[in-house]
C-alpha cells in the first residue's frame, strides 16, 4: 500500500507523523528510520518528533533517500556481500582514470584525446585530469538515476540516446565507456539495479521480508524517475508512507487533466511543458513546476501504479481559519488559501495596515541583505512582543549571501542596535569544523602557501579550540606573521632556497623573540629575532600551532599510496584536533571516510 499524505504546513504532517508513532509503536530496540531530503530537516522533525512523543525521539534515523534506496536494493537482490557500490561517483573515479587511455584510442573519443594531447604532464595524474575523471563518473552515475533506459542500451551494446537516435559526434564516447566499464567492474549501475528490482517485484519473486516496515518519507520535493517507480513497486510488499509537503492540490487535478489529454506513459515520461504553464495560474506555474512533476510520478498510472495507492489531505485553511476567530484574514492568508482550495475563490481583499505580503525592488545583493535589515528593525520596533528569535530569513542562496550577511547583520555602528542573528542551512563543507580544515588543509598542501590561505585555516573554529585560542589570537597570529616578514612559501624549498620570509623563518623569527633582547644587531644568519608578542606563554602557544601546521602541510606534500595516506591522515587528526572537543561527533564519519577510501577500488590504492 502505497499512502501519500499532502498537507500545506509541515508541522501538521510532523504532528501526524509523530501520531502514527503514537498508535503503532514500534519495538523498543528497534529502530525507525525516517527518510528525509536534508540534513536540517532531519534537525527540525527530530524536535517536532520529541514534542509529539512525550519530550523525547530516541532510536530515530532520518537517512538520505539515496542512501536508504541502496541499502534496500543491496538487501533485496541479496548483495550485502559484495562491499561498496563501484558505480558511486566517488568510487568510479579511479577505472575511469584508468580506462582514458584505452578509451582515448577509438575514433569516437577523440575530443578527450584532443585534451589529453594538450596536457604536457608526463602521464601523471594531476587536479585537472581527476576533476576530468571526476566530472565522468559524476556524469554516468546521473545517468543511471535519471536515463535508466539509455543506460540499459549502453550496457546492452547500443549507442543511442533514451529515443534511440544516434547521440551527437562528441558525446559517442560515452557508450564506449560504460561498455569497458561493464568489462572491467561486472557490476551494473544502481539505476539498472533499481530496474531489476521493480521487474521482479512486479512479477512476485521477492518478499518484504527484512525490511523496516512502514517505509516513510518526510518532505522530499523530487526524485528521480526511476525511484519513484521504486517506491510504487515496493507498495506491493511493504507499507509506504509518504508525507508531501505541497501548498496547492489541484497540482494533481492538472495532472489529470493533462494525462487525458497524452497517453499514460507519455505523460509520465514527459516533463511539463510551456502549454501546462501557460494554462496554469501564474504561482503555481512560476513555482509549482518542479512539485506538480513529482505529484504526476507519485501518482503514477496503471502501467505504473503496481500495488493499490490512497491519498489523504491535511490541508489548513487560513482564511477560514481567521474568520472563525473573528478577525479580518490578511492578504497572505488568503492567497495560501486560494492555493489550498482553488474551487472556492474569492477576490483578494488588502487593508491598509496588511503587511503580510511585500514586495521590495533592490538594486543588487547588498542592497537586499540592507533593505531585510532595516525591515526586521522596523518591524522589531513597532510590536514589542516580537524577538529575534521568533523570526526566519529564507534565501536560495545563503552560501553566497553568507559574507554580506555577515557584514550587514553586524553592522551595529549603522544602525545604532545590536541585532542578534546565527546563520544556519549552510552545506556541511562551509562550516569551519574539523572535515573542513582538513580539507582545506589538503588543499594548501598541493599549490603555494600564501599569508592569505594560511590566515583562512586559523580561522578554524575546530583547530582554535584544541589548541585553546580565542577568535581574536588568531587574528594576532595573522598580523604577527606579516609584520614579522612572512609572504609566501613553506620553506626554502618552495622559493629555490631562499628562506626569507617563508613560514619556517617566521616561525624562527617569533621562537628568537622569546629567548633574545630586542636589540639590534642580535641575529642567527639572517634571521632577527622578532619582538615579543603579548606574554611569553601566549606566544609559545602561537609557535606550538604554527609548528605543527609547518610539519602537517611538510608531510602532506609527501607522494604515498593510499594504503600510506590513512595512517598519515589519523596521525595528522590527533595532533591537530586532539578528541575533537565540540565537534568529535565529526570524527567517526572522517575516519570512516578514510578508511573507504584505503580499501577502495585497486586503482586508488
């Protein structure tokens, strides 16, 4: 049975959520796992769970709908024993760099061949050629998740594209690879495995058993094709609950509508197009495109439709809402009605005080963060019930917008309040803890030290707190080694012997400045002690951490295996991290990663 729930406001489907869990618990010792498409969302429905649950959410996982997917695939075709997906892009990176030279040498490959041609590398292997290898493997896994079809022709021995028509001269590679690739890994890809699935579910060869039953999903907005014909297929053998967040349900009338006017599989296969659009009300079009594709698979058809479906509506009306607490609705409130219910419109009505609803040109980015700023002020001003804490910013784009943010929120000189703000949502790789010093340690490790990136990894909350700094010492450190001479470079060895003003002399310079006088003349070769900075044992600390940040990008310069790489990585870790501190829930998931990467494929070893 497959049970999608649509409602308008997420904490109502939160709440039901939490109310199914309510009336069906499941065992003490056994795990709920709850799909969702983000990691804030987990966050969120993690609290709304333990409101629900009596204040406490305990034994729930709330896996990624690509992870979970592949654990249910592996488990159902029995390939628990087989270890890691060779198809994930991080995997295939490593045949794919081994198979460009075989592959370069047909006809079909000559725009790589063209490109490698231009590579005056010696054969080694460099960023450009992995991101190269990189951007292919990424390329083939799309491809399995959203062309399964043209996929499945590939590995078949065909050229074509999904329609089967020749695929144009520069991409005739592509089948070519995932033939050699099909040699060389005897493994399909995860969409063709998903393909196999459905086809001997629909035929009855496999049973539910092993899995976590209901199988849920909270929030999810898309998906590929291919896995939602997975979800319908698995209907057939286990409960699925979907919880749809969508604001408007006569998105699924529209689909009706339009399948009558298509044949079943056309409509499914087919995207939206500019017709749909133009027939459609101008919010649900602009913004309902993506959501009413998804409601179309979901929906599915009896091609499609494999075991029996339901749909249920939770859906708040807030106009209707306002009238029976007898007060005037506001605009918004009665637009998000209006999509809710589109059968009973009424005109739009807006008194003059309605502020629910503004629109704000602005001259760029700036500007906008500006105008958010002031409007929060003004709005902070006029009700004195309201706090900062009451108040959400949303944006699309909030890894871009962070530095303005960051500039314009804390402005206090301009506007005379200080106005308290966190930042949240942003991807895992913005966030200055432990992954991402890491990795940014790597990066310096491969290109030429500058002040500039060595100033950016002591902003590192993670390596601050092990090495018990405060934000403002860092900045110290930062304005320490450039008044004492640092510019560029590791060491001597990275300026052709030179040593002046690399790190190393530097760090020799502020090491003299705790043993000599500041007196002139005083040196050891051509290297001065520079004046003490703050207290004696500030200034070790500094040295300490300048030291080991020397040693650790020294050995990450080092060529080694992979199989060398791992021990290099824990030592380099613990002396830098130490337990973790705040931020040890990071660790598990690094060494984990290291240690999949160790034991990967043979090429990356």
């Amino acid at each position: 049975m497959l049970t999608v729930y649509r409602s308008n406001r997420a904490d109502l489907l939160a709440q039901l959520l939490g109310e199914h869990l309510l009336q069906t618990p499941p065992d003490p010792f056994e795990t709920v796992s709850v799909v969702v498409n983000t990691w804030p969302t987990s966050r969120w429905l993690g609290e709304q769970l333990a409101l629900k649950l009596g204040g406490i959410a305990a034994n729930i996982r709330f896996p990624f709908p690509g992870s979970h997917l592949r654990a249910l695939v592996q488990h159902l075709l029995e390939e628990e024993g087989e270890g890691s997906d060779p198809w994930r892009a991080t995997d295939l990176v490593w045949p794919v760099l081994e198979l460009l030279p075989q592959l370069v040498e047909v006809p079909e490959a000559a725009p790589l061949r063209r490109w490698l041609e231009c590579r005056d590398e010696g054969g080694e292997l460099d960023a450009p050629l992995w991101q190269l290898a990189r951007a292919i493997a990424d390329a083939l896994d799309d491809i399995s998740l959203y062309r399964p079809a043209m996929a499945q022709a590939w590995w078949q021995g065909g050229s074509g594209d999904s329609l089967g028509d020749p695929l144009p001269e520069a991409l005739r590679w592509q089948p070519l690879l995932v033939q050699l690739l099909r040699d060389r890994l005897q493994r399909k890809p995860f969409g063709l495995r998903m393909l196999e699935l459905i086809e001997q579910l629909r035929q009855g060869r496999i049973s539910g058993v092993g899995i976590s039953a209901p199988l849920r999903l909270f929030g999810l907005s898309s998906a590929p094709p291919v896995q939602v014909q997975l979800l319908q297929a698995l209907a057939l053998v286990v409960p699925v609950e979907i919880y749809l967040l969508t604001p408007c349900a006569d998105l699924w009338q529209r689909c009706i509508e339009r399948r009558r006017e298509l044949q079943d599989a056309l409509a499914l296969e087919q995207p939206f197009g500019l017709d749909w659009l133009l027939k459609t009300p101008g919010l649900e079009a602009r913004f309902g495109r993506l959501g009413g594709e998804y409601q179309q698979l979901l929906e599915g058809t009896g091609e499609w439709q494999l075991g029996s479906a339901e749909e249920r509506d939770l859906f708040l009306l807030p106009a209707t809402a306002a009238a029976a607490a007898q007060r005037r609705a506001s605009l918004l409130e009665q637009i998000q009605e209006q999509l809710a219910q589109p059968a009973a419109q009424q005109p739009l009505q807006r008194a003059a005080d309605d502020h629910s609803l503004e629109f704000h040109p602005c001259p760029g980015t700036l500007r906008q963060v500006q105008i958010v700023r002031d409007r929060l002020l003004q709005l902070l001003a006029a009700d004195p019930s309201l706090e900062p804490r009451h108040i959400l910013v949303m944006t699309p784009q909030v890894d871009r917008l962070a530095p303005l943010l960051a500039s314009v929120f804390s402005d206090s000189d301009a506007t005379g309040v200080e106005l308290p703000w966190r930042l949240t949502d942003r991807s895992q790789l913005d966030d200055t803890g432990i992954a991402q010093t890491l990795l940014q340690l790597l990066r310096l490790a491969g290109e030429r030290l500058t002040a500039s990136g060595l100033e950016g990894l002591l902003e590192s909350t993670a390596l601050q707190k092990h090495h018990d700094l405060e934000p403002e010492e860092a900045a110290a450190i930062t304005r320490a080694l450039q008044a004492s001479g640092f510019r560029w470079g590791l060491d001597g060895g990275e300026r052709g012997g030179l040593e002046q003003h690399t790190l190393s002399w530097a760090i020799d310079r502020l090491l003299l400045g705790l043993v000599l006088p500041d007196q002139p003349g005083l040196a050891i070769g051509d290297c001065a002690p520079y004046p003490l900075v703050g207290t004696p044992e500030s200034q070790g600390r500094w040295i300490r951490l300048l030291t080991g940040l020397r040693q650790a990008l020294g050995q990450l310069r080092r060529s080694r295996t992979a199989h060398d790489w791992a021990p290099c990585l824990r030592a380099l870790l613990e002396d830098l991290f130490g337990d973790g501190g705040e931020r040890a829930w990071e660790l598990p998931t690094i060494h984990q990663a290291i240690a999949d990467w160790s034991e990967g494929p043979p090429a990356a070893r």
